[in-house]
C-alpha cells in the first residue's frame, strides 16, 4: 500500500491528494480541455484515491470515552468507559486490553418526594477501575465524555491505596455528571 | 428488508471473487478472529453464514457498525461458505482483510 499522507486521516480533513486532484479537475483551471481525462495528473489519482477511501473505511472505536459493558469476572454486566487502550498490550500483559473506570453500584431511582437528603443518598455510585481484555468487553455506541486521563493512569493500580484515591475521585466525577442529568443510558443499570 | 431472490449468476460471481480472495489475498475465517479483525479495524469485508446463530450474528454486525465495515449475508449456510473458501470444515463468518487482486470489497457490499 502507498505511504499516508503525513499521518492525516482522510475522512478528518482533505488531504493533499484530494485537494490537488480538485484542483486540476476544475473547470475554471483547465479552459481547454473539456474533460481533464487526459491530463496526466488525473491518470495517477483515481488509484490512490481508491486506496485512500479503502483506508477511510476502518474506524478505530475502542477508544477512550467509549462506554462499554464489562462481560467477564466480578464487574461482569457493568458499564464502564475506557480511560486508555493498550491496542498492542505490554510486557506483562501481551494482549490487547485497556484501562477502564466503571461502574460497581449504580445509583437508585430518585423521585420528586424524596427529601434531600435522600436524594443525595440515593445519587451515590461505587466506582471501580481495571485493566480489561479486550475480549472481555463489549463495546456500545454510547459514549461518556468525563475527564478521567489526569487521575485514572496505569501505575495507580500498583498499590490499593493508589486505587482507592483513583477510585474515590471517579465516583465524585460520575456522581456530577449524573446529578446534571446527562448520559442517562450509563447510569442505568443494565437488566438481564 | 426482504432481500430479493439471489439470482444464481451473483452467487457464483461472489463464489469466484471469494476464491481469488483465498488465492491472492489475506483473511481470516472464524467468529473470534473476525471480532478480534474488527477490534483491530483491520477487516474490510465480513461475510457471515446464513445459519449463523441470530445473536452471534446480531454482535458481528453491531461490531462491523462500530468499526463502519460492510456485511455480507452470504446465501448459503456455514457447509457452503467452507466449500466457497477451499475449505474443507465449516466455515460461520470470515474477514477479508486484505482482498489481493479482487474487486470483492468494492462490488459486494450492494446490501448490508
């Protein structure tokens, strides 16, 4: 396959190619001759940008803020959003798999005749924080857009006490993201 | 969407773009490989058996939504889709990754 064009994807923005093949092929440029089928640019593009449409096709979507269900061990049925993908593993985990902050208790159905100090009761949630297999996930078409890159990173699950400040932080992020009443989907638990 | 009669023309074309596939190109043939094909949006075309099991199939083709990679219900059950990829065991769903000297990724993916 040819090489990519510095690294751009072309479904994001034009690339060059395209925008050159735009530029000979406009009328206005080529006065002359009514189809530009002869003009040697054009001769070249079509292949190449054949190639780059096949490029276009594949879309990467495990990828941070993704929500996705947990499938296997003790958070199996859980909805959890990745934080960071490890596409090609590590030296100690040689599969692929990513780090995900999830879900552990979610929060109870608040009404409008609790008082508030029973709502706040019932909008709390339990959060964990794992490396998962990829295999070992579902992936949705949701996705969660809570920053969690500064205080779920890959060494804080060396040691528990590490993992309880993770853990601690991410449940105050998910607690305001559902008290604003968004990305209902994630807060809800999933029934089977 | 109730699909049209396939005509037996199509299905022997799709036959032969499948077997250049198999001599010049790169693919996978099973249900774990071509989610893990998916995963690492390297599939560019999944062709799945007409007696896959409804919810294994309901998961390629969520996957192959996801990852924005064309289906293809091949008219035939997983004895014939083995027999199309030279193959002799069965054959559930397979992944074309790298499709050679066939056009079988820009003709096929006509349905979804």
């Amino acid at each position: 396959m040819g090489p990519s064009p510095s690294g751009l994807r072309p479904t994001e923005s034009p690339s060059p190619y395209q925008l050159r093949y735009k530029f000979w092929s406009s009328p206005s440029r080529n006065p002359s001759s009514s189809s530009s089928s002869s003009h040697p640019c054009t001769e070249r593009r079509p292949r190449e940008r054949a190639r780059q449409e096949d490029r276009a096709k594949m879309v990467k979507f495990l990828k941070p803020n993704k929500a996705v269900i947990v499938l296997q061990g003790r958070y199996a049925g859980r909805k959890a959003v990745i934080v960071r993908s490890f596409d090609d593993g590590t030296r100690d985990r040689a599969y692929g798999h990513c780090l995900v902050a999830g879900i552990k208790k979610y929060p109870s159905k608040v009404i409008r005749k609790d008082s508030a100090k029973k709502t706040a009761k019932k909008s709390r949630v339990k959060c964990f924080v794992k490396l998962v297999n990829y295999r070992h996930l579902m992936p949705t078409r949701y996705t969660l857009d809570v920053d969690l890159k500064d205080i779920v990173t890959a060494d804080c699950l060396q040691s528990k006490d590490k993992r309880v400040t993770a853990s601690k932080e991410t449940k105050k992020r998910f607690e305001e993201r559902f008290k604003t009443g968004k990305n209902r989907w994630f807060f809800t638990k999933l029934r089977f | 969407m109730v699909a049209a009669k396939k005509t037996k023309k199509t299905h022997e074309s799709i036959n032969n773009r499948l077997a250049l596939v198999m001599k010049s190109g790169k693919y996978t043939l099973g249900y774990k490989t071509v989610l893990k094909s998916l995963r690492s949006s390297k599939g560019k075309l999944i062709i799945i058996a007409n007696n896959c099991p409804p919810l294994r199939k309901s998961e390629i083709e969520y996957y192959a939504m996801l990852a924005k990679v064309g289906v293809h219900h091949y008219n035939g059950n997983n004895v014939d889709l083995g027999t199309a990829c030279g193959k002799y065991y069965r054959v559930c769903c397979l992944s074309i990754i790298d499709p050679g000297d066939s056009d079988i990724i820009k003709s096929v993916p006509g349905d979804h």
